[in-house]
C-alpha cells in the first residue's frame, strides 16, 4: 500500500527500467569517432612490454654463480716507456774474467792535482735567513736585490705610450687644420662668450629653483626647466669639456 502511495508500482519500476535502458542504447558520445581514431593512430605493439617474441636462453648455457660480477683485467709487469734508454748496463756473468795485466802511464795523483788546482770554485746561491733560527731564502726572489731600477729602460716612457702619442697630436693637427678651412670658408663659426653664458644660465636658473612646487605655476616652471635641460645634458658636458666650440652656419 505504501509503494501505491509514492507511484513505485511494479509496473512503474518494469516500465522505468526499460526506459532507462533504451535511453543508454540511443546514446551517441561526440568524441567517439574521435577516440576511435586516436586509438588506431597511437598504437604501439610491445612498446612497453618489451619484443614480442625474445631468444629463450639454451639450457646448456644457465647462469653460472658469481659470472655477473666485473672481472679486473689480466695482470701485466709494469714497465716505463724509456727504460730501455736508461737501462744500465747488464751485470757480468758469474763465468766473465775480468782483464789482467793491464797497466797505464797516467799519473793519477799529478792529474787530480792539476785539475783541482785549475777547477773554478763554484759561488754559492746567495740566500738570506729571515728569522732568528737561520731559516733561509733565495735572496734573488726576495725583492732585496735592485733588479729592475738597472735596466737600461727604467724610468723611459714605453714605446707604445710614444707612438699613442704621436697618434693623438697627429689627428688633433688633421682636425685643426679641417676646422680653419671650413671656417676659412665661412660654414662655422665660433661659438662667442655671451652665447656660452646664456647656455649656461638655463642651468643657473634650474639649480635657483624653489624644493616645494606648491603652485601652478612653480610646477610647470620646474617642468619646462627640465625638459630643456635634458636636453642641453650633452651639450653642457661638451661646452665644459671643450674651451672652443665650432657651430655650423646653417
């Protein structure tokens, strides 16, 4: 009586069934033909499990213990690469005799006097101890000895700092002497002092004005101040780098 209350009849429940069922049929999902498609495309036989078909080891060759372990290398007798330049001479066989009887004229004592007495000494490595124990030191690294105050060229200006010279004063005599001529001509003209001065006085004036731009017209002062004088930032550092300043007529 109480599934007759809510509609949940057996009837109903057959027919809802059936309902649902033939809605599920008549589903058409947009992207199957595109699934479909992808699936053929992407397929890739035994790629990630491995060949299809592999060599099945031959039962004769099984694993042997300890055969998956490195092997070092077999053992050679070490040998230099020149000992066959510096290979002294082979020792005397047990049956070898030495020579007999064998006698020379030199005088040996007269000999190793002589020699001695013409040898040379040779001078000691000058060295200098640098603590009270007697530790010592090569004296020629130590920065004692005047080496480089003797050199024939201490003190001389360096060839390439002559011949950068002689370059500047060169180009600076070509750009004189273009500059006469064009103002020989009358394209340039020199720039005068007073000119100088009212360039110069835009940067007086910037430096002259007020911290607080509380008015209208204070801030479009300092604004037109600076806009002109970015823009005259180059020609300022080049007025003061350069006493004489050529400016072209036209």
């Amino acid at each position: 009586a109480c599934s007759q209350d809510y509609g949940l009849t057996p009837e109903y429940l057959l027919q809802r069934r059936e309902e649902v069922k033939k809605a599920q049929e008549e589903y058409d999902n947009y992207f199957r033909e595109q699934v479909k498609l992808e699936k053929e495309v992407n397929k890739a036989p035994s790629k990630t499990m491995g060949p299809a078909k592999v060599d099945v080891p031959s039962p004769q060759k099984y694993l042997l213990k300890h055969s998956k372990e490195p092997k070092l290398a077999e053992r050679k007798p070490f040998k230099y690469e020149d000992d066959e330049l510096h290979s002294k001479p082979p020792i005397p066989a047990r049956t070898d005799k030495p020579l007999m009887g064998l006698h020379s004229n030199k005088n040996f004592i007269k000999t190793n006097a002589v020699e001695n007495i013409m040898t040379v000494p040779k001078k000691p490595q000058p060295v200098y101890a640098y603590t009270k124990k007697g530790d010592k030191q090569l004296l020629e690294k130590s920065g004692l000895i005047p080496k480089y105050i003797k050199k024939k060229d201490y003190g001389l200006t360096p060839e390439y700092l002559l011949q950068r010279r002689e370059e500047v004063k060169k180009a600076q005599e070509e750009y004189d002497n273009y500059v006469k001529e064009r103002m020989r001509e009358g394209a340039m003209k020199q720039l005068s002092g007073e000119e100088r001065h009212n360039i110069l006085q835009l940067h007086h004036q910037y430096q002259g004005l007020s911290v607080v731009t509380d008015t209208a017209p204070k801030k479009y002062r300092k604004e037109r101040l600076e806009q002109e004088m970015k823009q005259l930032e180059k020609d300022i550092e080049l007025i003061e780098r350069h006493k004489t300043i050529y400016i072209a007529n036209n």
